[in-house]
C-alpha cells in the first residue's frame, strides 16, 4: 500500500509521513482561483489539501447531478495533482461547514418519516444514490490507483450527533462497494463521549480530533481514547481551526496570529494537521448556513473569511508567514516559498441605469404555483433564496388582522403594495393590523430564507422548512386560494424594466460596468444598501445585510468580462441605491453587541 496509518506513524511508501494539510473548498472559490490558492496552501509549507464535498451542490434536485463550474471536484483533485499536492477527501453526507443544512440537500424534507444520519433507508437510499454517483468520478484519483487522494472520510463530527455505529457502517459499506480502498477515518471532538458516540476504532477505522488550541490537552484525550481501545494509530486533528466564522449582527471574530503560530507548534511536535481553513472563501448564491442558540437561528455571513492563513479574497495574512516559519522546521513539509498574490481594484462609482419594482416584473423572473393553501419551499421545490404568496380578499371592516403561522424566515408584509410590516423568527405569528378602507385588498408575503440549521439539534427542526409551511389567517380563519411565486435569479435577464419603479417596495436596480482593460479583483460596498443580493452577470455574489458586520460582497475578476457587464441589485429594504461603489479592501461595521 503506497498510504497506510501505521502504529504511531502515517506512512507514505513506507516511511513515516507528517501529514501537513490546509482545508479549501473547491466550491467556496471561483475554479480560475483553484490553481492559485493551491499553490498558496503548498508555499506555505503544506504537503495535502483536504476538502469537504457538498451534497446539496452536487445533488440540487432529486433527478439532477451537477458537477460542473465550481463544483467540478475532478477538476480541483487534477489541479492539485499538477501540484504534487495529496488530496484528503471527506465525501460524507453531512459536512457541517458552516454551509446551507450542512450539505444535506433541502429536497431530503419532502421524504416521509426522514431523519437525518439515521440508519433508516428513508435516508440511506436517496445516500446511496448520491454517493454511487459521486464516487465512481473520485476512485481513479486515490494513491491506490496512481492518484494523489489518501484518504476518505465516512462521517463528520457524528459524535456531536448521534451514536448509532450501524450509521457509520452503512456509509462504510456503500464506500467499499464503490471501490474505495483508501484508509479511512472519522473526525469528532477530542473527548471521550463525543468519540466514543463517533468513531468506529473497534472496526479499526482511524479517530482523529477537531480542535483549535490546547493542542496537548486535546491529543492527550485522542491519545487516551486510543489506549481505552487497546488501540495504537497515529495522532491528527483534522481540524485544527484557525480562525472562525461570521454571523449577522455579531463581532467579526479573530485569533491572534502568534497564538496561533505557538500552538500550531506544539501540535506538530506530537501529530500531523489540517488547518481548517487555509482559505474559506466566499458562501456565493443562498449557501451560507445558520448555527443556533436556544430557540435563535443565527444566519452566517456572506463571507467565510474564517480570519484564515490566507484571506476570502487569496491575500495571505500575518498568519500566513508566521506558520511558514513554523512549517519549515518539518522534514515533510513542501519547501518555503513566496505566495502569488491577488490585485484589487476600486472601480469607479457607477450610476443607477434602470430600475423596477418586484411586483412590476413578478411574472418575468419567477414560476407561479397556485394551491388552495399555502405551501412552503421544499414542497415547491424551490429550496432558495426568496418566495411571495399573494392572495386576495373581501374585508367587511376598517381593519383585518393578520396572523401567519409557521413561517420561516423573514418575511415582509405588504397590504395592496404597500409595506405594513416585516417580522423575523420570534416575531412571526404577531397580530399584523391590516387598514382596509376598500372592500377588496390584495395581500402580499415576501419570504426569504436565511439558511437552514447546519449543526446540532436544530438540524431535525421544524424551522429548517422555509416559505409557509401553517398558513395566513385573517380575522380567525385560515386564508384560502394563493398564488406563489418562487423567485428565479437565473431568469434575471428576463426583467422587464419598462415596468413601474417603486423605491418602496422590493426592487431591481440595474448597473452597468464597462470595462477596456482585463478585469481585476473589487469588492462592492454595501455600507449604504439595505438588504438584498448582487448578480454579477448571472453570478450571484450572495447576501448583504446592513445589520453587518461585513458591508462588501467580494467580486472577483473571472465574474467580470471585458465590455459591458450587467450588475443587478435586488433590495427588500426600501433603499434606492443612486450609485453602486467599489472598494480595493473589504469593509466592516465595528459590533460590540451579541445577536440575541
């Protein structure tokens, strides 16, 4: 075998390896970055490249497979190859990562009795079919067969979640049966429940941790998990977090670069690392998750910066060089080199060209259900981004109240157009005040989904379905004949901007970027906007939200062409944008508070 784990050691050929990985998420980065990036991880001092493969992006409907522009994983594993870089490849179902439902795809809520990483074949089947498509495309490319993949995971974090070892053994078992002959492993917290409730050590599958200091401590409780076993494997944290993710309304959060140097030292005197991340990236499109505290969901940003080595945007930090110094003093570490390095540019302020509100062109950009009562997303298959219910109704008073129940997440109240109200999580299901001094009014509902619940027990709730999923009630009855109208930002070249504009109600608001020279790198400043999301020539750059912390959404160059390019911002908050600015370096609103 040309990769084993031996007793104490990793071998490579048969001599003692210290693997020296850094995360990366080939769907986090635009595919002309890859190559970039991945040199980067390798000048820093790092010999493997380790990702996350999301189910969600490879599986977005029952019937479909997609694995092309971002989520081409051959063609990052092939880029990282060119670079005599070793791939470790976690291709489970579920990846966490701060990623929408964490990786699990939305269409999953519309089965019958499903429960998520359950030994149940309501999950396993629709698991089974994922992964006989996925790994026939990764097989050819593990160390085994020529390639640069050396191993595989069969579960992520599962410790933090379930205990049922039949689970794990069932996911093993579809990965052989695909010809996964690589070793494999588990990675959970370094302690003992959560490894004894994660790991498979009694079929002699490695444990490793997933921490991001105390690095002896840790590796003393992975090292005694192991000894409780009676048995000997060589020790890794395969994530050894570096940093950490953002949420709206809260302090972007950092880690002092030395700290990080001095206990990444001493992790690497006793085990082999992947620092999670090297480089996060960017949550483009709807993919950013939600983590949860209590009863609140907290949607992440737009940005997986994660306060990483090297930066969203492919800039290396002080991080970066400290570990350098670090990493070098390591006989398997790849040689020390200079980065290649990103270039930015402010382009110049851009006037408003056209602009429309969202009722005005409804038809145009989205697909109409009509249903007695309301549905919610997963069952119209739309699992993304925005919908609108419309219905209409006889009032016999001055005033109707509304109540909605089982929504998610934030919706926006608008009474013949007019908006009366938004409300968000804790709020829905409040008496909304409906003013009808006609006897007809025509109601609207814009919903927006925030990201579901990607770690913990929030993962089984009923919030993770989004739309309506009760009804509308107004007066005391529930509200019948709806129209709904699920918003497509793929048919955005479809907008009828000849339509009626309307500042005060969700709208398009057009731009045009014309440019004589090859693009560069920008970041759009979003400090003056409402909330919403940016669509770069049919790419959408993802969410901003004036709450901050983050005020930019990261634009780069391969998004952009020479010419004319189309910028198209959608704003939900009443915002008309006169000019769009640009930034060479992203923006931040200082928070001191905590999203409670």
């Amino acid at each position: 075998m040309p990769f084993q784990i031996g007793e104490q050691d990793f071998l490579l050929h048969g001599k003692p390896f210290k693997i020296i990985s850094g995360a990366v998420h080939y769907f986090r980065i635009v595919p002309d970055y890859w190559y970039r990036t991945l040199y980067n991880l390798k000048a820093m001092g790092c010999n493997s490249v380790e990702t996350y493969v999301p189910w969600n992006l490879h599986q977005p409907q029952p019937d479909q497979f997609y694995f092309d522009d971002n989520a081409d994983l051959v063609r990052f594993i092939q880029t990282a190859q060119q670079l005599d870089l070793y791939v470790i490849l976690r291709p489970s179902p579920y990846i966490c990562a701060e990623w929408e439902f964490g990786g699990l795809p939305a269409w999953l809520l519309n089965i019958p009795n499903l429960r998520p990483r359950s030994n149940s074949p309501e999950f396993l089947t629709p698991v089974k079919t994922y992964l006989d498509h996925l790994l026939p495309l990764v097989t050819p490319y593990q160390i085994t067969r020529g390639g640069n993949i050396i191993m595989m995971q069969i579960e992520n974090e599962y410790g933090s979640f379930g205990n049922d070892k039949d689970y794990l053994r069932a996911i093993k078992q579809i990965m052989l049966e695909n010809r996964v002959d690589v070793p494999l492993f588990t990675s959970d917290g370094a302690w003992q429940n959560a490894l004894e409730a994660g790991a498979l050590i009694e079929d002699d599958i490695l444990p490793t941790g997933n921490f991001g200091s105390r690095s002896d401590e840790n590796l003393d409780q992975l090292q005694r998990y192991f000894s409780r076993h009676n048995r000997t494997f060589p020790l890794m944290c395969m994530e050894f977090w570096d940093g950490w993710f953002n949420r709206w309304k809260e302090p972007v959060i950092t880690r002092d670069a030395q700290d990080l140097a001095d206990c990444t030292k001493a992790l690497l005197d006793r085990a082999s690392i992947n620092f999670y991340m090297l480089q996060g990236g960017t949550n483009f499109g709807f993919w950013s998750g939600c983590s949860a505290r209590g009863d609140t969901d907290l949607p992440q940003v737009t940005s997986y910066d994660y306060d990483a080595p090297i930066r969203e945007w492919g800039e290396p930090s002080e991080k970066f060089y400290l570990l350098q110094q670090v990493l070098q003093q390591y006989p398997d570490a790849s040689p020390i080199c200079d980065p290649i390095l990103p270039t930015f540019t402010a382009y110049p302020e851009l006037e408003l060209q056209q602009e429309v509100c969202l009722f005005s062109t409804l038809p145009h950009i989205s697909q109409r259900y009509d249903s007695n009562h309301t549905q919610n997303m997963e069952q119209l298959g739309h699992y993304y981004g925005y919908i609108l219910y419309r219905t209409y109704a006889d009032s016999y008073s001055q005033d109707l109240k509304l109540r909605i129940y089982q929504g998610r997440d934030r919706i926006q109240v608008f009474n013949d157009q007019q908006k009366v109200a938004t409300q968000y999580q804790h709020e829905i299901g409040n008496d909304i005040i409906l003013h009808t001094p006609k006897p007809h009014l025509q109601l609207d509902l814009l919903v927006e989904n925030m990201g579901r619940v990607n770690y913990g027990g929030k993962l089984l709730a009923p919030t993770q379905h989004k739309g309506i999923s009760g009804g509308v009630v107004l007066d005391l009855h529930f509200h019948s004949n709806w129209q709904q109208y699920a918003l497509d930002f793929t048919k955005l070249h479809q907008i009828d901007f000849s339509g009626s504009a309307n500042a005060a109600n969700p709208s398009f608001y057009q731009f045009k970027l014309t440019l004589e020279q090859a693009p560069q790198d920008s970041f759009i400043d979003t400090s003056t906007l409402g909330k919403g999301v940016i669509i770069v020539n049919g790419k959408n750059l993802g969410r901003y939200w004036s709450e901050g912390p983050t005020c930019y959404l990261y634009l780069p160059a391969p998004y952009l062409q020479q010419g004319d390019n189309s910028i198209i911002v959608f704003e939900t908050e009443g915002v008309r944008p006169t000019a769009l600015r640009f930034s060479d370096k992203p923006i931040y609103k200082t928070l001191t508070s905590q999203n409670l």
